[in-house]
C-alpha cells in the first residue's frame, strides 16, 4: 500500500465507522402486544389478572429490557399498573414472552370488573415505558398496545 493509498484509506475507515456507530445508536423501541388475560385469583374486593405480552425487537442486535411499567385498561376504562421488574434480553429480530400481574380493585372500577367477568373478549390496552440497558444507563421508550383478547378464566 504507498502513502497515498493510506490517506486515502483513512478518511473513508473514519466514514465508515461513524456510519456504523450511528447506526447503533439509533435502537428502534420494541413492540408490545397484548395476547392475553388469565383471571388468577378472585376476592372479596379485587382480582388479581395476569397479562400475557407478547415483546418484539424490531433491531438486528439484542435488547436489555430492565424492567417494563404500564397502565391497563380493560373495556376503555383503567383498571391498574403493573410492571415488570425481571430483566430480560430479547434476540434481535425476536420475539419473547412476558407475563406481569395487576391487581384490580373493584370498588374502584365496578363497571370495568363487571364487563370483564361478564364477556369472553376483552379490549385491553397497555401504555407504558420499556427501560432498556444502555451502557451503564438506562433509554427510555414508550409504547401502547390496542387489542380485543379472549379473558381465560383458569
């Protein structure tokens, strides 16, 4: 390689290597999706009802989830937050399972309560924020999930 292949070659290492630092720094948020409700336990005042996510990763390279909140709203009203505290990795281009549980009180959202006990489809949705591992930080980014799922009562 002579001296003027090497400057040529620098500049366009240097170009090519900011190119693929920014793309890095630029990680799409991860989908959420509700795929499911399963009524655990039932009370005198309250119920505790598990969600079943589904959490894709729209990035080539794997994501550090360290802990998920949101709010639910079952049939258009809010029931409760929950959250997931158990970090998880999900493979790039992947697709994980996740489960949080939400205690809804029924003094506080009666009619919401009634229409879950009452139907099989429930519309649910999610809002909230993924706190994903980066470096020795955390980003944040939010999400929000619309879908009818079917209430699994065992």
């Amino acid at each position: 390689m002579t001296a003027r292949s090497k400057l040529a070659f620098r500049p366009a290492t240097a170009l090519a290597m900011t190119l693929t630092l920014a793309a890095c720094a630029t990680v799409k948020p991860p989908t959420l999706r509700v795929e499911g409700l399963k009524n655990t336990k039932l009370g005198v005042t309250g119920a505790r009802v598990d969600v079943i996510f589904g959490v894709r990763n729209p990035n080539p390279q794997d994501l550090t989830v360290d802990k998920v909140e949101f709010e639910l709203r079952l049939n258009g009203e809010n029931v409760g937050r929950g959250f997931v505290s158990e970090p998880f990795t999900i493979r790039g281009f992947a697709e994980e399972r996740v489960v949080s549980s939400v205690n809804v009180n029924y003094l506080r959202v009666p009619g919401a309560v009634q229409a879950v006990l009452d139907d099989n489809d429930v519309r649910a949705q999610a809002r909230g924020t993924f706190f994903i591992r980066e470096g020795s930080g955390f980003k944040k980014l939010k999400f929000d999930s619309d879908a009818t799922v079917k209430l699994d009562r065992h």
